[in-house]
C-alpha cells in the first residue's frame, strides 16, 4: 500500500492500514513531514517510542538516504512494515521510486485537489491495475475523474486480454493453460482496480454534527443510503430498553475518564463495547445504548415554491410592509368618509378619492366645505405615498442586487448550534446540520470564505467577525444556544473561543476540531476536569476520516464510519461469496460480538447495482428485517456492521506477526 499526502490525515491513515490491516505501507510525504510522529493506532507506546528511537538511529547512521533517488527526495526505513519516502513534488520519479508499479493500492491525501488529480493520473498510467483512492473536495468533479480513471484502467485491462489472447494463439497446446491462467489472473486484477473519490469532509460532518447535538441520530450517507445510529440513556430501574432495529454498542459505565481518555481503545472493561451480544446487552445495567434506530432512503430534496405572502416580505422590510399598511386604511377611511358626506355609491367614492390622493382631479371649487376637506386630506395622503413607493423601490433594488445578503441572528433565537468556521469542514457540516432541520448560526471572520455562499441560499444567520474579539460570541446567541462547533483550521482559535463560551456559559454543550491528538486529549482532560457538568468533545477529522480511506483502499465496500465516544464503528457492504465466515452460515451464526454483525441484505441485482452507481439516481434494495435463521448464499450482497480488526479479518487481511514477536 502506498500513502503520499502532506497532513495528518496521511499518517493517520499509513497507521491504520499497518496496525489494523497489517498491510506494508509507503508513505510519500513533503520533506518537512518526514519528522511528523505517526499517530499510536492498535500499538503500546513502548512500541511507538521504540519505533522512534530506531528511526532515529537509522537516520543518524544514513540509513535512510535513498541512494540515486532522482526525484530529490529520500527514504525512511523503519522497523515494522512501514517505508517513509520524502519527496518535494509528486512526480512520475517519485510514484515510481515508492513502488507504484508493484503496490495493490495508493491513497492520494494531499489537501489539494490538483495535486492529487495530477498524481492519479500518472500513477494509473504507471500500472493500470492499481486500486486509487483519492481525496477530493470537489464532488462533481470526483465523479467525472473517478469514471475517467476507471475507463482508463478497462481498456487497459482490455488491451492486455487481446495480448495474451494472440500470444496463446502462437502457443502449443500444452502451454494454452498456462496463458489461460494468465489472463484469469490479470481479469482478476482489473476487476479489482477500482477508483474511489472520497472527502475527508463529507467523511467527518456527520459525526460532528451528530456530537453537537444530544439525542440526534448519527448518520452515515452514501448513494441514498442513510443509516441512523442514536445514544440512548440508561433505562430506569423497571424499564426495559427498545433496541431499535439492533443494538451497536454500549457506551462507557463511566463519564469520569475511564483509563484516562473517556472512550476511548485503552479505556478496558469501562471503555466502550462495539457490536455487543444479547447476553452483553442484557447484563449491561446502568450503561447507554447506540442503537440503529431507522433506516430510510433519502434522496436530493426538492425545492418547495415560495407563496406571494413570503416573496413580497422577503422582498420588503417590516417597516415597508407598515406604513403601506396605513396608507392602505387612510385611503379607506378616507372613501368611507366620502360616501358619508357627499352621498355618492362607494366605487364611485373610491375612485374620486384615488383621484385625489394622486393629484389628478380636479379642484373641488364651488363643492361642499366637507369635500373640499376630503379633497386636500387626500392629497396630504398623496404626498406621504411618494417617499414610502421610493423606499420600496430602492428596497427591492437593493434586495435583488444583494438578495443572497447575509441573515442576522433573529431576537428571540435559541436552542441553535453556533458554528465556528465555515471552510471546507464547516461548509460539509452546516449542510447535514441543515438536512437534520438544526437552526444554524454560523460566525466566520473571513468575508470571502467558502461556506458563505451556502449559508446565503440557506438563509442562516452569520455573524462576521472574529471569534476572539468581545461581543462576536454574543452576536451569535451564545447564551441561549444548545452547542458550540468550533471548526476553524487553528487550534487556538478553537480553543480560545470554547474557553470563550464556557466564561459566559458554563454548561454549554462543545465540540472542537484540534489538528494534534495529543493536544486534543490534554484539552478535553482539562475541559472535563473544569466543567463536569457538561459536555466536551475534541474530535480529529484525521482520526474520523481514515477508517473510511483505509476501507476503501482494501476495496470500495466502506459505506461511512459512525464515531462511538473515541472509537469508530464501520459500516460497509459485502458479497458473501468468497468469505468463509458469512457463505452458507446463517444471520445468526454469521454474527460475531465485537467484530461484525449483518445489518441487511441487498436484493438488487449486480445489473441494478452498477446502473444505479453509475448514475447515483437510487440507492441499494435492502432488506433489514432478516430472519436469524436465513442462510447467507455466494450471490448475496450484505449490509453489515464492523469494527476496524473485525472488518480487516473479514476481507482475509489478518495483521501479519513481526520477526520475534
């Protein structure tokens, strides 16, 4: 497996694929990277620290110069299954040097789209049958390269079909197998040499949302398929809790820091327990469930059409809307007044006084003193109507020109998520805070950011300002909101605005994005410790994405992940055949607790699965309701729940022993 990026979503990501699926890992990093110490993932930390040390000795020795490395990088061997090449560009010299052309599959995580559409590109071009993973920002554009990349690696695999066809022509009869063989072989290949485009922020948003928010269902999205996975408290004493469709996990007995980080891998008995057993769940007393609570298709949402009354208040201020009010009732005093004096039927009346009130009648000479009165009232009427039809056109005017204008905070606004930031990140998570129907008041200090524009045509309220100047985080509703999001792409300024929040607001529910996990674990010991009393989560968008990145490397069978406290559970999609532990065996027997559970089965055909991902217009026929007893066949596609190791030894990628170990 080759990894090349310049974040830590690649060393979250190199971690994950040799601790969790024991895989031989190249990581192609900048040269300022090279020293980054790799996240801890499925290791001790005397391993790790062992690790470093020997790096370092190696290092020291000259061990890791890449000898007539021409692309002006160098290599890193460190002990395990884990090569570091460094490269400042990512150029044919340098894929070729990591082993592009011998490796199954390449992840392409650079924060930037160009480089890693540049780098697909060429690395499918050095070796046609190589699984692409890439990371990509731009979804419309991800389809387009993603199909481009797969035609490519087709015809490639076409092409060496008909060359192995006419050289079995010109062979013997004897060796006829033997290219026969061949050809399996590389058809086997180059059905595996699939291109998957994923985002890191589509990854993450819908577990960040979902933390900010109690009692909101956790979602994982993909081609129109929603799972939901909800928290639900402890039952009471005599009350039995509703599993939902299955349980998932049990949270953690305890919120005070099992093992030193709540939740998480090395929190033992107290910590977590994923895909638990009947037994388990029964015996489990006094600890919360995350339960699959509904499952439903939810495709693109269709734009519901604005009546007159909300267009023509969109269009004009309240006070615009008052005092045509009141111009209104004048004029309808004043007919209803000329009909008592002068006599006249009221239509009539009505037009004379229209007459009047714009100035095209004529003088009331020799009238009566009564319409002489009504005559000059109206015309008082007539000239306080021309300044109000001016302000209203300048009104609208300057609606149309700046009808995306930014939504203040309304008055009476609270139980809102206030969201910090609204770039890449943000921009994901306010759209799934949005679907959820979660009132959203986002706080950017950069005008020109990204997520600007959605926020306009979603009419959520922003406020523009920096975060750590007095009064930015009392514009927002601070005090009366339900959660904090802070997800700027500065530490600091998450923490400095959580610090903020929680000095006008201490039990304000938060949920902060830090760049370093151990910066991350010190923060949230610190925040717990200080506010027990409310909730705090650090979340890692390296540490949420790379589940997905590493599934997808193995195949495209990853649907998404769903955080559970500081674990990860996996969601993904199966054939049966070809795996020992689901062909022939039933749901239930096919069950193992803390590993994998079946979820669903896939009634499309492969025909319906291909068109349908093709052109991403509807999502798999699933069937949820499965009988214990029904016997999994070679042809069935399943849904199913997994942990990361549990996932890794159902695709038959066990993490291999070291030398001496």
């Amino acid at each position: 497996m080759v990894v090349a990026g310049d974040d830590a979503l690649a060393h979250r990501l190199a971690a994950e694929l040799r601790a969790v699926y024991g895989e031989r890992v190249t990581l192609v990093v900048p040269p300022a990277q090279g020293g980054v110490r790799p996240p801890v993932v499925g290791r001790t930390r005397a391993t790790a620290l062992f690790d470093r040390v020997s790096a370092a000795v190696n290092r020291a020795s000259g061990n890791g110069v890449a000898p007539g490395e021409s692309g002006g990088g160098r290599t890193d061997e460190t002990p395990g299954s884990e090569r570091v090449v460094e490269a400042t560009e990512l150029t044919e010299g340098a894929l070729a040097y990591a082993g592009v052309e011998r490796a199954a599959a390449l992840a392409l995580v650079y924060d930037d789209d160009e480089t890693n559409i540049r780098a697909a590109l060429t690395a499918r071009r050095l070796n046609p049958r190589i699984r692409l993973v890439l990371r990509l920002y731009n979804r419309r554009l991800g389809q387009h390269i993603e199909a481009l990349l797969d035609q490519a690696s087709a015809l490639a695999a076409a092409a060496d079909s008909a060359l192995n066809a006419g050289g079995g022509d010109s062979n013997a009869a004897g060796g006829a197998s033997g290219s026969d063989a061949t050809r399996a072989g590389r058809s086997v290949e180059a059905y595996d040499a699939s291109t998957t485009v994923l985002s890191d922020a589509d990854t993450a948003a819908p577990a960040l949302a979902a933390t900010a928010v109690a009692g909101t269902s956790k979602v994982v999205q993909t081609d129109g398929l929603m799972l939901r996975a909800v928290e639900r408290p402890p039952p009471g004493p005599g009350e039995v809790a509703d599993p939902g469709l299955c349980t998932l996990a049990l949270l953690s007995a305890t919120t005070n820091d099992p093992a030193g980080a709540d939740g998480s891998e090395s929190s033992g008995a107290q910590g977590p327990q994923l895909l638990p057993d009947e037994r388990a769940v029964a015996a489990a007393t006094g600890r919360g469930t995350v339960v699959l609570e509904n499952v439903s298709y939810s495709g693109p949402e269709l734009n519901a059409g604005r009546g007159v009354v909300p267009w023509f208040g969109s269009l004009l201020s309240r006070r615009l809307r008052w005092s045509f009010a009141g111009l209104v009732a004048c004029v309808v005093g004043l007919a209803v007044a000329s009909v008592l004096v002068t006599g006249e039927p009221a239509l009539q009346a009505t037009y004379l006084t229209l007459l009047d009130l714009f100035a095209i009648n004529d003088p009331a000479i020799g009238k009566p003193l009564g319409r002489q009165i009504l005559q000059l009232c109206s015309g008082m009427v007539g000239l306080l109507l021309l300044p109000v039809l001016l302000a209203a056109v300048l009104e609208a005017l300057g609606t149309f020109r700046s009808g995306t204008a930014l939504r203040k905070p309304p008055r009476g606004l609270s139980g809102h998520v206030v969201l910090l930031g609204v770039g890449k990140i943000g921009t994901r998570v306010l759209a799934r805070l949005r679907e959820l129907r979660i009132p959203v008041v986002c706080v950017e200090a950069d005008p020109e950011a990204r997520g600007l524009a959605l926020a306009r045509r979603l009419r959520v309220p922003v406020v523009l300002g920096d975060v750590t100047q007095e009064g930015v985080l009392e514009a927002a509703k601070i005090n009366r909101a339900h959660a904090l999001l802070a997800l700027t792409s500065a530490d600091t300024m998450n923490l400095e605005a959580v610090l903020s929040a929680r000095t006008l607001r201490p039990d304000l529910r938060v949920v902060l994005r830090l760049y370093d996990d151990d910066f991350a674990t010190a923060v949230y010991r610190t925040l717990r410790a200080a506010h027990p009393d409310a909730l705090t989560r650090s979340r890692s968008v390296s540490h949420l994405a790379a589940p997905a990145f590493a599934g997808a490397m193995m195949g495209r069978q990853i649907l998404g992940a769903i955080p559970v406290e500081r674990r990860v559970l996996l969601f993904a999609a199966v054939d049966v055949g070809g795996h020992p532990q689901l062909e022939g065996r039933t749901v239930g027997e096919a069950f193992r607790a803390g590993a994998w559970r079946v979820l669903a089965l896939d009634t499309a055909t492969p025909e319906e699965r291909r068109a349908a991902s093709a052109s991403a217009s509807r999502g798999p026929r699933l069937v949820w309701d499965l009988p214990s007893t029904y016997v999994l066949r070679p042809e069935d596609r399943v849904v199913l729940a997994a942990t990361r190791r549990g996932l890794a030894e159902l695709l038959g990628r066990r993490p291999r022993q070291r030398a001496g170990t």
